[in-house]
C-alpha cells in the first residue's frame, strides 16, 4: 500500500468516533521508518471550517478499511 492509498481514507478515533480527517504528511526517520503519521483535522462552526492537525505513530493504526482508518488514540 502507498502512502497516496492512505491518504484518500477518513481517519476515525475508535474511542470517540471523531473524525480527524485525512493523512496530510508523513515525518520518516533516517532509517525509512515512519516515526508519525499527521493528519488535518477540520472542524465546522457555524459554516466556518477551522483546520488543526493530529499527530499519531503507525502502531495506534488498528484497522485500514476500504473507505477509512481507524485509530486509538
């Protein structure tokens, strides 16, 4: 799976069902591995869209669907 793959699925907390968006960059240590995935979150009030972003590392990844990934975090 590439990175582009991931980067089209919605990002679901199973904890909370918050949606934190999609996979926006990925920081990748010296050795190729990924250190932390970072995704845009993006919240609406009030029709107005303010944006953030979450970090998580690969392993709080539990499952990758057809349309989402889901995490713990």
């Amino acid at each position: 799976m590439l990175l582009s793959d991931l980067q089209t699925k919605d990002i679901i907390n199973i904890k909370d069902g918050n949606n934190l968006g999609r996979i926006i960059d990925a920081k990748i240590d010296i050795t190729g591995k990924i250190d932390y995935l970072v995704s845009e979150q993006r919240k609406i009030i009030r029709k107005v869209t303010r944006g953030g972003e979450v970090t998580f590392s690969f392993e709080k990844i539990k499952k990758i669907g057809e349309d989402v990934i889901l995490v713990d975090l």
